[in-house]
C-alpha cells in the first residue's frame, strides 16, 4: 500500500492574492489580517508551517492581543518555534514604530479637553509596559500641559507615589490642575482600593494649594479608567 503524499503546502502554493506580500500589493494592509502583516516581516516559517501559520501561533502566545505583543522581548518571540534573534528584533522594531507613531500624534495635543486628550497623552508612556508606572501631566488654567512627569517606577502589581513630590513640582511649574495615571499591565482597568486612597489623598493636599486634581487615569493597554468619568473624584 502507498504512502499519502504528506508533501507541505507553502506559501508559494498559495493562490497569488493570498499570498501576504501580493495581497498588500493588491488590495493595500489594510486588507491583511495580523498573522499576515507579521508574516511579511519574518519572511520564512519552520518546515512544517508557513510563515502565517507560525505567526498566527505568535499571536496566540499573546491571547491575540497586538498590545500584549507589544511587550514581548527577543526571549519570548524565540519561545515559537521557526523564531530567531534576527525575525524577533525585526517584529520588535515594527511594534517599536508603530508605538512611535502614536506618540507623534499625541505631540498635536495642545490642550485637555476630556480624559480621552489625556488617555492620548499617556498611552504611549504606559500601555506596553510590564510593571507599573505613575506619572502626571501638570496643566495651566487653560488645561494646556505645560509638563509631563514619571513620578514613580513599581513592580508588576504597585508602585509608590510621593504626593508631596507632585505638588513640588507642580508648584514649581505654577501649575493650577494636574491629572495623575498609572498603568495596570494586568489590563484590569478597575482601581485598586489604593489608587482609590491615593486619589482621595493627592486631592485633597492639591485643594490646599489651589491646584485641582482634575482626574486620575489608569491605562490598560488599548483601554482606561478615568475618575472623573466614573464619578470617582
């Protein structure tokens, strides 16, 4: 009896508009999904999968969410097999552009008008780290930032905030309002009750001086929480 051909089938057995660099070519990326888009980048895949197939395993690794990918070293893009140094750096430096991306449009924000101006603002500070960040954008009465400042670095689930810090600085700046974030790389938006006494505290030290508190915002990833919206101030 003989043995069924096993033989694999790869991209270049593809239909040519199912191929990833000819499906950008006709139909432009935004007609790719992600598994394509990476697999343009790693170019190969292993012997026994395409470069597709091993990116959509890549993805999967990061429960398919591009901003848990984001966070990923060259350590745990080599965790999937048909994954070098070489393709992992060059995945890095696509996801390190596109976050550069984010952070020129955000440079157009030129006042805060809602926690959304904020969370655009801040995304690109905290939402692709893996421990926990607290910063604050320090505003004038016309809400315009005049300074963003990392207040503290933490581990994976807290970080220690100096409330007399802030209202240093703030002072120093002449600031009247200040918007304190943080980020949760759990991607669990809800405040912990710390973040809920830390907010109570810095406002009500910040009344004392005139400046108000004028929210508090936590990032978690392509999503946040604001104080102000959930009347929480």
């Amino acid at each position: 009896m003989s043995k069924p051909n096993l033989t694999r089938v790869t991209l270049k057995n593809w239909a040519i508009e199912d191929r990833p660099r000819e499906k950008l070519l006709m139909k432009g990326a935004s007609a790719l999904s992600d598994s394509e888009l990476l697999a343009i980048l790693i170019g190969s895949g292993n012997r026994e999968e395409t470069a597709v197939e091993v990116c959509k395993r890549i993805l999967a690794s990061a429960d398919n969410d591009l901003n848990k990918l984001a966070r990923f070293g060259v350590n745990d893009f080599k965790k999937t097999k048909g994954i070098g140094p070489a393709k992992a750096v060059t995945i890095i430096a696509a996801l390190e552009l596109g976050r550069r991306r984010k952070d020129s449009e955000v440079k157009e924000v030129k006042k805060i008008s809602s926690s959304r101006d904020a969370y655009h603002i801040l995304y690109p500070l905290l939402s692709d780290l893996n421990h926990e960040e607290t910063w604050a954008l320090l505003l004038n009465r016309s809400n315009h930032v005049k300074r963003t400042m990392l207040v503290s670095k933490g581990g994976i689930a807290a970080t220690v905030v100096d409330v007399r810090l802030i209202l240093r600085e703030a002072l120093n700046e002449y600031a009247s309002g200040i918007i304190l974030a943080h980020n949760h790389p759990t991607n669990n938006c809800l405040p912990s009750e710390q973040d809920i006494n830390i907010t109570t505290k810095l406002k009500s030290a910040a009344k004392l001086m005139d400046i108000n508190l004028l929210d508090h915002i936590i990032v978690c990833g392509d999503r946040y929480y604001s104080f102000a919206d959930e009347n929480m101030l």
